[in-house]
C-alpha cells in the first residue's frame, strides 16, 4: 500500500513541477499581459500545492490526522504518535499567508495590466517595445 502511495505521490509532485514549467514558459515567452497574468497565477499555485503536499504524511493505517488536539495527551507516548501521525501545520500557514500576499499582487499587475491597456488600447507588449523605437528614431 505504501509503495502504491510513494508512486502516486512521485506522479503528482511531477504534474505538478511540469505544470510550472509550462507557466514558466507562459510568463516569458507569451508577449500578451494577460496570458503573462495567468501563466503566473498557476505558477504560483504549482508552488502552493508542492508546499502543502511536502507537509502532508503517508501513514500505512489511512490518513494523516490534523494538526489539532482534541484532549490534552496524558502521556508522552500519546503526544509522541500525535506528531508523527498529524499533517505539518507550519506549511499550511506560510502558504494561507502566500495565497493572501499572491492575491494582493496579483490585483495589483491586473491593475497595471489595465492601465497599460487603456494607454496602448491592446495588452501585447511588443506595441510598446515599437513605439519605444519610433521614439528614438525621431
């Protein structure tokens, strides 16, 4: 059962790590800002999940528990098995606190993509990149 876990766990950390590369490759090579805009949201979803899924335990006897303590342990055997058995609660913290932050920023390049549009009228970048060289040239 455990080898079974292992190999789904391998498949999906590869999905996933394939899924950044493919928003990688949408962030720098797509001369559209929203595709750009889009490409970087999965990107930084790819990483969310990674990070959960590094936090999270393969227990032979089910799923891991979480990070919660119904009772107090009496006893440091109790208190013992619970760390072992229970789901890392530290990442699941940094990442609330990454989605909070990738939220904010994501808001703010959607406004800067917006005021580049009404500027140019379109969101591809090149038309910049033109008017930048008609620019020098006059």
């Amino acid at each position: 059962m455990s080898e079974i876990l292992q190999a789904i766990f391998t498949i999906v950390v590869t999905i996933f790590i394939t899924n950044m590369g493919i928003a990688l490759y949408g962030v720098f090579s797509r001369p559209s800002l929203i595709k750009k805009t889009i490409s970087l949201v999965l990107f930084t979803d790819s990483i969310n999940i990674i990070a959960i899924s590094i936090g999270f335990r393969v227990l032979e006897e089910g799923y891991p528990k979480p990070p919660i303590l119904p009772k107090i342990p009496e006893t440091p055997a109790e208190l013992e098995y619970f760390v072992q058995v229970s789901v890392d609660p530290l990442l699941q913290a940094l990442v609330l606190t990454a989605i909070v932050i990738g939220f904010a920023i994501n808001m703010f390049i959607i406004g800067l993509v917006k005021i580049y549009y009404r500027h140019y009228g379109t969101t591809d970048i090149r038309v910049s990149l033109e008017e930048g060289k008609h620019e020098k040239n006059n």
